[in-house]
C-alpha cells in the first residue's frame, strides 16, 4: 500500500470514525455516513477491524432522528 494510502487509512482511523459519535451534531456532519462506504479502503477486507467495525458502530448508535436522515430506518 502506498504511503498515501496509508496516510488517509490513518486518519480515517483515527480521527473520522471516532468522531463519528451519537448524537449526530448536523445533517451536514452525516454526509460522511454516505461517503465512507466509496472509499476504495472501504472495499479492502483486510480494514474489517479497523475501518468497517468502527463504521458499523457508529451506524447502529445513530439516534433515531439521524438515522432517518440517512435512511436506515
């Protein structure tokens, strides 16, 4: 993986999913619920732990105002 890559692996890691917290702050702020899942690293299994779980944590703790946003509900 190219040290770029790695770089934006990082920080979404690090910083973009754990800010991903209940409750949503803005409808804005949810926009990175529908963009996360386009991201190449998104599609690579080997992120299941890194990326996927804590991106799945921060989806089913969604209130239920923010989720019908995005349209979970």
């Amino acid at each position: 993986m190219s040290s770029v890559l790695c770089q934006i692996e990082g920080c979404i890691e690090r910083a973009l999913l754990p800010s991903l917290k209940a409750p949503v702050p803005d409808v804005e702020a949810l926009r990175a619920f529908l963009i996360i899942p386009f991201i190449p690293l998104f599609n690579d299994p080997t992120n299941y732990a890194t990326i996927h779980s804590q991106y799945g944590n921060a989806l089913l703790n969604m209130d239920a105002k923010a989720s019908k946003v995005i349209g979970k509900s």
